[in-house]
C-alpha cells in the first residue's frame, strides 16, 4: 500500500499520469492559508479566503483538529497549534541548526555572562528554538517555544528586513493595518531599513526596562537569513564584561554558527554595504545618515 501511494505522487509530480490528491491539497492548503493569516479564522473566513465552499472544507477542518494541528477558540474560530513547531524541530534543518548553534551558544553564554537565544520566524511571530541562560545567579531569560509579535523583538526586526519584498510589504502591511503600536509605516520601515543597512540591532528592549538587545543573523549555505541570535544585554556588578565586548563576542558566535551552516566568508559578514540600494524599502526612501 505504501508503495502504491509513493508510486502516486512521484508519478503524479513528474507529470506521467496527472494524478492528483485533492484532499491532501486541501488541507495543505489550508495550513498555509491560517499561517499566512496569522490570526484566529472562522470556517467562513477559511472558505471565503481560500475561494472554496463550506462544504469542502468542512471535513479537513473536523480531521486537522483532530490530529492537533489547528484547535477551535471559545469564540469558535479556528487557529494553529504548536503541531506543526514540533514536527519542524525533528526535521534535520532545525536538527541540524540547533546542534550547529548549541556549543557556540553554550561558549557566548559562559564568555559573555548574559543569556542568550535562537530564533526563527514563523510567519508573522518570532519562535525561540534554542535558550542558553546566563552562568550568573540573576539573569534574564526566555523560555523555549516562545512566540513574540515579529517586530516586539529585535530577533524579529532581523529575520524580517532579510525576508523577501513581498513578505516584508505583506506583513507590514497587516502590522499597520490592525494598529498593534510597532509605530507608523514610516517608523516600521526607516527601523528595517538600519537593521539591513547594519546587518544587526542593537536597541533598548521593547519588553525589559533596562534591558539591551543585541540580535545578530545567522545564515545558511545559500546566504540566506535563516535565523538571529540575541543576547538580551542586562548590565548587573556580578558581570565582567561591557556591552561593547557582549556586542563583538555576539556577532562573533553568530559568524562562527554561519560558518558551520557552510555560509562563505562572505555571507557572514553582519555589516551591510552602507551603500546598498536593495534595502527592503529603498525605493520609498533614502537611506540617511552614517552609521554611529
């Protein structure tokens, strides 16, 4: 039976017999349309966005709560579960950056005496995958599996201006639109174009009075951002060393997890070409000023 289904699909993707797999289609479809959304849905608001019936997506909807993947609100809108974070971190990307990070993280922690942690974006959140805590009594730390609003975290503000034009204007676009105090349009994109023309930020935390995040990317073989390592900077006596040395030991550790992934020499450089013009909106606006 399992060969027949893998005779299937591989026939069907090489394009020999056109066989297709509607309800797999559906609930595919449906998974990708709520993590674009990035909100809780109605089975009305999923049929009307998806251009499908009720009645088509009655079923998948029953058996994807059924099998954990979305869950029903008190409101009786549906949203995703965690399902689909765990089934990601046994996938040997995720494997495979967590093991690449983890003695790096572990080496930043203990020469940096701050805590620090990893984070990929899923689609409109920033998702802690990887927490080392600080080797000091008093620390500041966030827990594993952690979701934030993407631009909350500085993590986020990186893995957002390294994203496509396209996401960046989608995202964006809904951020403003539903008023969730991440500032104007202006705010937002003036704030994403100096973290793409630095390569990194470095700013007062939006959540912890006190508190400095310091958020570096980090790059996969082909270049891309795959994720950003930050360090919530949070001075204290008992702490040997200052922001400046947290900042280079930060961005170091960030290259060397880079490098590991198999980004070139190039790749991981965390400083931007301060005269680029494919910042994620340049062609709105100037990018003004030298780098302080």
């Amino acid at each position: 039976m399992a060969a027949d289904i893998a005779q299937i699909v591989d026939e069907g993707e090489s394009g020999r017999n056109g066989y297709r797999v509607p309800a797999v289609e559906k609930a595919l479809d449906i998974l990708e349309f709520m993590a674009a959304s990035g909100e809780p849905l109605t089975q009305t608001e999923i049929a009307t966005g998806m251009g499908r019936s009720i009645h088509e997506i009655y079923r998948i909807l029953l058996l994807l709560e059924k099998r954990g993947y979305i869950f029903r609100t008190q409101s009786d809108r549906f949203r995703l579960s965690l399902k689909l974070f765990e089934l990601a971190h046994m996938h040997p990307p995720v494997n495979r950056l967590v093991e690449c990070a983890l003695p790096v993280m572990r080496g930043l922690a203990a020469n940096a005496d701050q805590s620090c942690h990893l984070v990929v974006r899923e689609g409109e959140s920033a998702l802690v995958v990887l927490q080392i805590d600080s080797p000091l009594p008093m620390r500041y730390s966030v827990a594993l599996g952690s979701h934030f609003p993407i631009l909350e975290t500085s993590s986020g503000a990186v893995l957002l201006a390294h994203s496509s034009r396209a996401e960046l204007d989608r995202i964006v676009e809904r951020i403003v639109a539903a008023g969730e105090g991440q500032g104007s349009r202006a705010e937002i994109e003036a704030r994403l174009n100096e973290v793409a023309r630095l390569g990194y930020e470095m700013r007062a935390s939006l959540a912890v009075e006190g508190c400095t995040n310091i958020s570096m990317p980090v790059r996969d073989h082909t270049g891309a951002v795959i994720a950003a390592l930050t360090v919530p900077f949070l001075p204290q006596k008992a702490a040997r060393f200052d922001r400046s040395t947290v900042f280079e030991r930060t961005k170091a550790a960030a290259e060397t997890i880079s490098a590991a992934l198999g980004a070139g020499e190039a790749a991981v450089s965390s400083r931007a070409d301060p005269e680029r013009r494919d910042y994620p909106f340049s062609n709105r606006q100037e990018i003004q000023g030298e780098e302080t």
